[in-house]
C-alpha cells in the first residue's frame, strides 16, 4: 500500500468506492434505510473529479496495481470531507496512514485545527487520532433520519 496524491484518472474509482464501503461498513452502525439514503449521496464519477480538483487536498491509497483502496481529502480550513476505505482495507491501518497524511498537509499549513463530521465507524477512528466530539448532528437526508458527530483536533503550533 502506497500513500500519493489524487489524479484525474481516479475519479471513476473513488466514486465507487464511496458506495462500496458504505454499502460494506456502514451496516455495523446503520440501518438497512439509513445506508441506503447515504449511498444516495454518493458522487458520480465527474462530480468527485470537480470535487478533487476544487483546492483541496486529496490523498489516496493504492494497492500494488495503483487501484484505489481508499482516500481522503482536506479542504483549506481544515474541513476534512471524505474518508472512505475499502471494506477489505478497514481495520489494516490504511485509513490511518491516510489520515496521518492530511494531518501532514494541515500541520504544514499552519493550520490552527482539523474538524470533520464523522460516521459512527469514523467516529471511533478519528477519536484514537485525538479528536473530540463537538456536538451530535440529527440529519435527514430525504425522509431518512440518520445522525453522525461534528468532531475536532486543535493542532499545537
Ligand atoms: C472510517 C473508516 C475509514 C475508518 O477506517 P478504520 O478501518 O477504522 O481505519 P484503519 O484501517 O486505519 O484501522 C485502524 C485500526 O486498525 C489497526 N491496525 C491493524 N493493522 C494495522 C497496521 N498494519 N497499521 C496500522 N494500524 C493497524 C489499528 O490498530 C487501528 O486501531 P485504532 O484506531 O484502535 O488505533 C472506515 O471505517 C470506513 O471506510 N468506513 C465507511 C465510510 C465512513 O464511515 N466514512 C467516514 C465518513 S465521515
């Protein structure tokens, strides 16, 4: 596994990814409509292009075939967007090395923090990497009830 930066190429494969890790790892913490109404939110393949290529950072990691197995992007004011990771790859440390990667960008940047609004898995992952919850979020997305957290690390200078 590799850790380098997004290239136009890899917009089909990231925006299946998206759907394929949360249609693998989002029914440990949702439900059946819940992660259905999330996969409903997945990019097609030219929207996740103009995303990456909007001035923020964005990460991937690659397998030996530099295929994606999962990727991350950081906006200017330290607003992480994405993290989704393959469901094969979750658990392995690739989200961390990402993660680590995108701390790299902000620390660099002299950002003051981080924050993100992370899923009940990403929840987990980011408060081992020393981020706090700032508050839950009740959302709808259509007629969906579905929650996830806003969370933050203040980076020391
Ligand atoms: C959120 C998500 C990316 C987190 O992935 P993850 O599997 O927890 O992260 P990692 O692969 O880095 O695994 C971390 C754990 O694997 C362990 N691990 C196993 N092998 C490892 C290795 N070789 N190197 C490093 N860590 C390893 C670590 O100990 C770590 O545990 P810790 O967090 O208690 O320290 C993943 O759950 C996901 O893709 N979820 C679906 C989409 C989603 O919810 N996205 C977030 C939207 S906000």
């Amino acid at each position: 596994m590799r850790i380098r930066h997004y290239i136009a190429s890899d917009a089909p494969a990231l925006a299946a990814l998206y759907a394929r890790s949360v249609r693998g790892v989002g029914p440990r913490d949702y439900s059946p409509e819940q992660v259905g109404a999330w996969v409903s939110l997945a990019p097609t393949a030219e929207q996740m292009h103009r995303r990456c290529v909007d001035g923020r950072s964005v990460v991937v990691a690659v397998d030996e075939e530099d295929g994606p197995i999962g990727f991350c992007d950081i906006e200017r004011d330290g607003h992480i967007g994405y993290l989704y990771c393959s469901p094969d790859a979750v658990g392995t440390g690739v989200a961390r090395a990402l993660y680590e990667a995108v701390e790299e960008i902000a620390r660099q940047a002299g950002l003051p923090r981080i924050h993100v609004e992370a899923s009940e898995a990403a929840k987990r992952f980011f408060a081992g990497r020393g981020f706090v919850v700032v508050t839950r979020r009740d959302l709808m997305i259509g007629d969906v009830p579905i929650h996830n957290f806003a969370m933050e690390k203040r980076l020391e200078r």
